[in-house]
C-alpha cells in the first residue's frame, strides 16, 4: 500500500494550526485557505450540526478515520451523505473544500419555509411508524408525495410489532392493507424483540436508507438493532424515552447521522419531525405522488375538474369501484388545502 507523505513544510503547517487550536486559536476558514492545508482527500459527511461537520476520510490515506471539519464559506449547505473532498489541517480536523455530485438531495422545511438539507445520495426512505405514537395516513403520504417527486423508493416499516393490540390497531392494520394493494413494500419489526430485523437489513442490502417519521416511533433503536454489534468503531445512536402522559416520542436526535450496515449499505437515523410544512409542490407534483391515480390524469369530463362535485369525475368513479381508497383521496385533498392556504 502506497501511502502519500505530506511534506515536512504541510506537516509544520499542520502542527502550527494545531497548536494555535489547542490554545483556543480557531481562525476562520477563508483565512487559512492561503496556508497549505493537507492533501485533497475524498470524504463522506456522517454528520453536520452547527457549523460543524463529521467527515469520515474514504481516501486510502485514512481509510475509516472520522475529522471534524468546517466548510468552506462558498459551498452550498451540505447533507449527512454527502460526497466532499476536504483538507486536513490537524491530526482531527480539516476543511471541506469541494462538494461532489449528488444523486439525490432530501430537505425540509423549517418554520420559516426555507429548505434545510437532511440527507444526501439516499436511494431508499424508509417511512417508519408504530402502534404508540399514532400513525397519521396524512403524514405517510406526505413522506410517499416527497419520495416519488424525487424518484427515491420508498418502504413503509411498522416498528413495535410487540405492542399491537388486534383491537386498538385495527386502523392501523387496514391503513397498511390499503398501502400494501396500493403497491408499497411493507416491514413489520420489533427493534426491542429483534423480530423481523434480518429481513430488512436484507431488503436494505447495498442501499443508502434514510429513516423518517414521528419522534417516538423507533427509528434510532431500529439503527441499532440493524447494525448489531459489530461496529464498535461508531457509537450506537441515542434512544430516547417515551413521554408517559401522551404516547408521544421526545425528541431525542437532533441531527441526522449516517451509520454503515455491516457488510454493505448505510443507515441514516433523522430527528424525528416537529413541524408539518410540505415542500415547495405544485398541486400538479402532489397528484403524481399519489401514484394509483396516474390512470386517471387527465380523465375526468372537465380539465379543470377538482374532483368534487363535477359530473364524470375520474377519480371520484375510481373511489367507487374501489380502485382508489377514499382515505387516500381525502388524504390528496387535505395536502392540496396546505398547499393552496401557503
Ligand atoms: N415496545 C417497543 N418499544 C420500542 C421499540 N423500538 C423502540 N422502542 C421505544 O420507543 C422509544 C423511542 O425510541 P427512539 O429509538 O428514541 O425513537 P426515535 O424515532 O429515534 O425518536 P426521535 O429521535 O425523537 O425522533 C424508546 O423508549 C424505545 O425504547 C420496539 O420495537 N418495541
Ligand atoms: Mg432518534
Ligand atoms: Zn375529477
């Protein structure tokens, strides 16, 4: 293995900045970006809360080794399961000097409707809900809607399966049967009693999966049970508790954070979601996401037809021959409504 050196001018560079470091010395990044940094090396962000950024070096160099790193001030904001080059500029720390291309780029909404990244090059969402809290269909198609507008494949994954209840989930056992006809691949696990979890992390063998939903429904504890123990080299994600008096999660991860699966495939874990915002869609985008009604674009007797009271409307005729469900077409109208009140 051939091991690039950094010369002895880079490495007394590197010494220099981590001295001034350990002296509380931070200058900005603009600043040292005239000094000679360390070679350019290939990395993988697996983490970005604040300012800072957790790379993992994927550069021969230090294969592995994980770098708490700035960015340069020109880059866009980057994304757990980024491609970066960066620069080291410390035995621990560097600079991400470039973004590379992405395959696919996750973001939402925060509170002032500005999109904030969440995860990057994801190829499966993994929508996951429970018995405790609640699933609401309006949030599973909101998730569906975002997963087809960009072309990500996504699963449905109803962790808990140790606490159903036959009659308390009824519901929520016709609301995945409705899922199911609809075509979506459907898990059911427990990641407390391990039931089910090799057959999802073999259905997400290869895959860069980002797992959503509301906090509370498991989604770090389902990172864990997939990833075992075989890699003590990362810590386990953090589960949190249950609050006692609503069933509802706590919040617990506050950033998303990319874990790989032993062998092949990687894990990113995401807080789960506070706000219910929709992303930037035209009513056109949120009908494609409902995928079973494509046979019916365009079909109805009015091209403007909005499907309610009009004569020979496609999709209301589709709802009676019970092609469609009328939980998923009243769920269409409830995320158009959000659309049209922005
Ligand atoms: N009974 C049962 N409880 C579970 C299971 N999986 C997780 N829990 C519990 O659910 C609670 C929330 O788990 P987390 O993994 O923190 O949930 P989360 O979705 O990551 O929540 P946020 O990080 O807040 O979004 C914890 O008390 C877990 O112990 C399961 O399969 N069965
Ligand atoms: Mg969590
Ligand atoms: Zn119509």
């Amino acid at each position: 293995m051939t091991k690039r050196r950094l010369t002895q001018q880079q490495r007394g560079r590197i010494d220099r900045n981590q001295a001034l470091r350990e002296r509380g010395v931070r200058k900005p990044v603009e600043d040292r970006e005239t000094e000679a940094l360390g070679p350019q090396l290939t990395g993988l962000v697996i983490c970005h809360f604040g300012q800072q950024l957790e790379i993992e070096c994927t550069s021969e160099e230090s294969a592995g080794k994980v770098y708490r790193c700035f960015q340069r001030t020109n880059l866009p904001a980057l994304a757990t399961g980024d491609r970066v080059i960066w620069q080291a500029d410390g035995e621990t720390s560097g600079v991400v000097v470039a973004l590379k291309e992405r395959s696919s780029l996750m973001a939402r909404p925060n509170q002032q409707a500005n999109l904030r990244p969440i995860a990057a090059n994801v190829s499966v969402v993994a929508i996951t809900i429970a018995p405790l809290p609640e699933a609401f269909a309006n949030l599973i198609d909101r998730y569906l809607v975002m997963a087809s507008f960009l072309k990500l494949r996504p699963i449905l994954v109803l962790n808990k399966t140790d606490l159903l209840d036959p009659e308390r989930d009824a519901k929520l056992e016709a609301m995945l049967s409705n899922y199911a006809r609809i075509g979506y691949d459907i898990h059911r696990v427990s990641s407390k009693q391990g039931t089910g979890v090799d057959a999802l992390q073999a259905a997400l063998k290869e895959e860069t999966v980002v797992f959503v939903g509301q906090s509370g429904v498991g989604k770090s504890s389902l990172v864990n049970a997939l990833r075992g123990d075989e890699d003590d080299a990362q810590h386990s994600a953090i589960v949190g508790g249950m609050s006692q008096s609503r069933d509802k999660g706590t919040h617990t991860t506050t950033a998303a954070r990319l874990y790989h699966l032993p062998g092949s495939g990687d894990l990113i874990d995401s807080p789960g979601i506070r706000e219910f915002g929709l992303w930037n869609l035209d009513p056109q985008m949120l009908f494609d996401g409902f995928v079973e009604f494509a046979p019916y674009r365009g079909a109805c007797r009015f091209r403007d037809c909005k499907h309610q009271q009009e004569p020979d409307c496609a999709l209301k005729q589709a709802v009676e021959e019970g092609k469609i469900s009328p939980e998923r077409l009243a769920s269409y109208f409830f995320l158009l409504s959000t659309l049209e009140a922005k």
